[in-house]
C-alpha cells in the first residue's frame, strides 16, 4: 500500500527537522524527538508475503499529550496497536495445535517471520522512545507490552521451526525404513532367484519330463487339472511372497548416550 508524501495529518504542528526526516513511506519502524516533540513511526502488522509496510504514526507533544494516526481515544492508542499483533499471534498459536504436516508449518512460518522481525523492530522503536521521554509512563507500559508480543512471537516461530524440522526428520526416517525393506526383499528374491535358476535352466536345456500319471488327467479332467495347477502356484506363490517380504529383525544394540 503507497503512502502519501503528506503521511502526517495535516493538523499535527511537528518540528519542520522531523518532517524532513520523512519520505514518501514510512521507513523503518524508529523515534524522533526535537524540541519536546516526539515521534514514534510503527508498522502495522505484516500480511502474508506484503513487501510494503502501513506505517502508523504516534505523537508527544511537550505538554505530554498524545495524538495519533490510529482512529479512536489517542490515550489507548499504543493499547489497540498492539492489540492488532496480540490477535494475530493468537490467530497463528491455533494454527500450530492443529497443524499435523510439514506443509502447515511452513506456510506458518512464511506468516510469522514477518511478524517476528516487525514486533523486534516495534519492541526496539519503543525502547528508544522511552529513553527520550524517560518520564512518560505510557511509554513504559507500551515497551513491556511490546517486549511480551516479541518474545511470544519468536517462541511460536521456534516451535515451529522444531515442528517442522521434527516432521521431515520423522518422514525420512519412515521412507528410510521403507528403503531398507525393499532392500532385504530384493535381497531375498534374489537368493531365491540364484537358487532356483541352475535348476529351472538345466531342465530346460535337458528337457527333463518325469512320467507321473498326471498327463493323463489332460484328456479326462482337463477343468480340474487347470484348477489343481492354478491353485497350488497361487499358494506357493503367498508363501513365497510372506517370506520375501517380512520385516527385517531389529538390532539389539542400544542407541549410544552421549555424555552431558
């Protein structure tokens, strides 16, 4: 959103040096004193993936009342400001207790970086402005408010950021273990394969036909003959795939603890 080159009201009476020190955007999140007169320049908070910041702007004048940009009583201003961050922080502490996959996390966190660098630089704007006006009292509670959504921001994005990292962790383990399954029944098919391969080509290569009695049942029950073959290769052949596939025997070895 593009912000006027008249940011400041028009009936705010600022000292010509800090209007100088005002382009056509807000700037970084900082306080300005000159001559008694204070001026605090805050963000809004940042939307997901905004580049341009809303600024929202905070005066003292030397008498030691308050004005601001923010609609409403100027003497709850910096408390409805800072509401905004309190509802967003909430908004994005409910998405993390039912967010349950990688993707979740990581859209949460491309909201919440923003609002964690913003509430730094608020918490930070404010502390200097307390040192300018050390005997404003406002101030005071405005930076402890300030402090508290800083640090419950970075927490969320810390809880997170483990979330997320734990989740990866936790499906490539999973796709590890289903690696190294595949790997033993390869293994194993192969083995079965090399054992049965001299047998299968020799009796090829020889034509070994042994006289049984069977190859009379071709004539007379041809339906059951089928019946019989097909069956007994359907049971061999859940047998020999149980046997190929079942899992691999864990290791008995204990993971090793490090030393603290």
């Amino acid at each position: 959103m593009e912000l006027p080159s008249t940011m400041i009201p028009a009936d705010w009476q600022l000292p010509e040096v800090i209007r100088a020190r005002l382009g056509d955007g807000p700037g970084r999140q900082r306080a300005m004193l000159h001559d008694g007169h204070l001026l605090i320049v805050l963000h809004d908070v940042p939307l997901k993936r905004e580049r341009k910041r809303t600024g929202q702007f905070f005066w003292r004048q030397p008498s030691g009342e308050w004005k601001s940009t923010i609609p409403g009583n100027a003497a709850q201003a910096f408390d409805a400001f800072l509401e905004t961050y309190a509802v967003a922080l909430q908004r994005l502490t409910s998405l993390y207790e039912t967010a349950d996959e990688s993707v979740d996390y990581f859209e949460m966190q491309v909201e919440l970086a923003p609002i964690v660098r913003s509430s730094r630089n608020l918490y930070g704007a404010l502390v200097d402005a307390r040192k300018m006006c050390p005997e404003d009292r406002e101030l005071i509670n405005s930076r402890d408010d300030a402090y508290e959504l800083m640090r419950s921001a970075e927490l969320l994005h810390d809880d997170a950021e483990s979330a997320l990292e734990f989740d990866i962790a936790r499906q490539a383990e999973e796709q590890a273990k289903s690696s190294h399954q595949m790997a033993i029944s390869s293994h194993r098919l192969n083995v079965l394969a090399a054992f049965f391969f001299p047998l299968a080509t020799l009796s090829a290569f020889f034509g070994t036909n042994l006289t049984n009695g069977i190859e009379k049942w071709d004539k007379a029950h041809p339906a059951l003959l089928l019946a019989i073959m097909l069956s007994a290769a359907l049971l061999i052949g859940v047998i020999m795939s149980r046997l190929i596939t079942r899992p691999a025997k864990q290791s008995k070895l204990k993971p090793m603890v490090k030393d603290k």
